[in-house]
C-alpha cells in the first residue's frame, strides 16, 4: 500500500517519524545491558537484529516514498515522466 493511496497517511507518517526514537530507545536499553552482561551472548544477538530490522524498516520506507514520488510525477505517455525535473523546466 503507497503512501499515497492509503486512508491513514497522517498514522503512517508519525509511525515513520517516530520509528527511529525507538530504535535509538531500544538500541540503548541493549547496549546497557549487554556493557554489563558481556558474557551473554543473546545480548550481543537482539543488538545486532534490532539493527538489521530498523535497516530494512528504512529500507521499506525509502522504497515506499520512491513509488509514491514516482507515481506523482509520472505522466501517462510513459517514458519521460520525469522530465519535470530537469533544469528548462525550472
């Protein structure tokens, strides 16, 4: 579902905003207790799924914000819907 087309664009976009304070929150509630329990092994792990996770999170939202500029921008003829963009036009 784009980001445009969808009924809840102001929930997403403060999910979106929000998402990396806690990722940061929760990276440093790990990072806490792993300074503490190096020997736990499982700490060092959730550290390194939390990173992975909010890399694809940004990953996914990167791509949903591309699809939706794109499809702003794309004119019905095709190839050439961004040329908009160029510096004639501007």
């Amino acid at each position: 579902m784009s980001l445009i087309s969808s009924p809840d664009n102001s929930l997403q976009a403060y999910n979106y905003l929000e998402s990396p304070t806690k990722y940061f929150q929760t990276r440093a509630k790990l990072g806490a207790k792993l300074s503490r329990h190096r020997s736990v092994y499982d700490y060092r792990q959730s550290l390194l799924e939390a990173d992975s996770l909010e890399y694809l999170n940004l990953k996914m939202a990167a791509t949903e914000l591309r699809n939706s500029v794109r499809t702003l921008v794309e004119q019905p003829g095709g190839a050439g819907g961004f040329r908009w963009w160029t510096r004639e036009r501007l």
